[in-house]
C-alpha cells in the first residue's frame, strides 16, 4: 500500500510562514479535493446504486470510522431525519468509542478489529444492510475488522479512503480511493483528506435520498419544519411550487405540517 496520506508535506517551515501564507498554501492544496473526488465518480455511483437497491428493499445503511472519519460519518446520517424526513435508525453513524468519542478522542479505541461489529450488532444488523468503511489511512483495524465481519455475515460492504491499495479497499465489495496527496500538516488528514470524505458522503447520501424519491424538483419537499427558518424555507417552497401568496401558504403548512402533504393534497384538490 501507498502511505500518502502519512508522506511529508510539500510545505516546511510552517511555523515560520506569515499568516496570509498559511491560508494560501492551505486554500492551494485544498484545490487539489475536488479533481480527485471528480476522478471517482464511477465508483461512488456503483456503490450508490447498490445502497438505492438494498434500501429500496428494507435495508439500512451503516458508516463506521474512528476520530475524524467516524464523526463525518455520523454528521452525514444525523443529517438525514431533519433533511429529508427519514426516520432516525436508516442511516447509522458508527464511531470507534461510541458517542464520547463525538467530541472528545478516543485514540486506542481503534485498535481493536472486533468492535465494530459489535456495536453494528446492537442495532439488529443483518444482510440486507450496507456498511461503508471511511478511513483516510485505510488501514484503521476498528474498520477493517468491522468490513470483514459484514462481509462474512453476507452484507454490501463499501469504503471510502484516500490511500490507494489499502487493506480497507480490499476488504471493500464498492471501494471509493479519494488520492488527495500529502497533507499541508504532515499526516493530518483530518484536512484534505477530511474535506475529501465530506464531499463523498455528501454525494452517496443526497443521491440515495433524491433515488428514493426524498426531493420534489430540487427542493427537500420532506425535510421537517423544526424551526423558524424551516418553517418559512417549506412556506416559500409551497408558495413557488403552487403559486400561491404567503398568507394562504403559511395556512396549508400549518394545517398538515409538511411541504409534501400541502403540495399534493391542493394538487389533489383535496384540501
């Protein structure tokens, strides 16, 4: 395997440079994320397309990571419920050190290859599900181990790493390789190699949400109106959708409480 994410920075010195220095070398590698992600849109797509079938079908979809990985994997699937209106417990953030591990670091947490599918057992895990493994170094035992006991126990197994040939990838039915190069702190990869796992999670779960029929246009017609700012954004969307003023718009929200509902009841002439 590649160790790119451990190689040393193309930048020395670093606590020598003036402040405007570190942000533009910084900004200049970050523009290195992207092209890379765009390089791998074939892989993200197959593995799309087989979460979009076992969902369909009943099945939930998994992340587990450690430190920075496992924190994006449960910011994307906590994301899901308010976005799109999927009940909590079909997208599923795994974290090696459980939920102290959100906000503070459990480092030796994962070293141990036997956990993750522990915790994937608390949940009733079973083969109609997905897990994806996200680990910028691709060679995190927590995640390893918790692939290989997917893929024993008959699951779809996914990944997403940032270094090529990693022992994760082989363990992956769908890998997703994100090759960003060296970090601007020298294995660091809580930078680009984060930002890279961002974008691709952002892909695999919109996409999944929008194959599943979760968006109306482009406009998250299902997301909950939890607040103020949710509120108006759904009585906008009724008020474009149905030409409609606003008064009359903020009556239907307030009647059936969903953008959905309020769209295809008036349609319906239901209301």
């Amino acid at each position: 395997m590649t160790n790119i994410t451990e190689s040393s920075s193309n930048y020395n010195d670093l606590e020598k440079l003036s402040v405007i220095d570190l942000l533009t070398h910084i900004n200049s590698e970050d523009h290195n994320v992207a092209p890379a992600v765009k390089q791998v849109l074939p892989a993200i797509e197959v593995l799309v397309t087989e979460i979009v079938k076992k969902m369909k079908k009943g099945g939930r979809l998994f992340y587990i990571g450690a430190g920075t990985s496992g924190r994006l994997g449960i910011l994307d699937a906590s994301e899901i419920p308010p976005t799109y209106g999927m009940e909590h417990g079909w997208v599923i953030g795994l974290i090696a050190g459980g939920d102290k591990a959100i906000r503070r670091s459990v480092e030796h947490a994962e070293d141990d290859p036997h956990q993750a599918w522990k915790d994937m057992e608390e949940y009733q895990i079973n083969n109609k599900d997905v897990v994806v493994g996200i680990a910028a170094s691709g060679r995190t035992p927590y995640v390893i181990g918790g692939l290989q006991a997917a893929n024993k126990h008959g699951l779809t197994t996914g990944c997403i790493t940032c270094n090529p040939g990693s022992e994760l990838a082989k363990n992956a039915n769908f890998p997703i390789e994100v090759v960003v190069g060296p970090e601007f702190v020298t294995g660091s990869t809580r930078m680009k190699s984060g930002t890279a796992q961002k974008l691709v999670l952002n892909m695999i779960s919109t996409s999944v949400m929008v194959q599943l029929g979760r968006v109306k246009g482009n406009k998250m017609v299902d997301m909950q109106l939890a607040n103020i700012k949710l509120v108006d954004r759904g009585v906008r969307m009724v008020m474009e959708e149905l030409s409609i003023g606003r008064e009359e718009a903020e009556k239907l929200i307030e009647k059936y409480g969903s953008v959905r509902k309020v769209i295809d009841i008036v349609r319906e002439g239901k209301n």
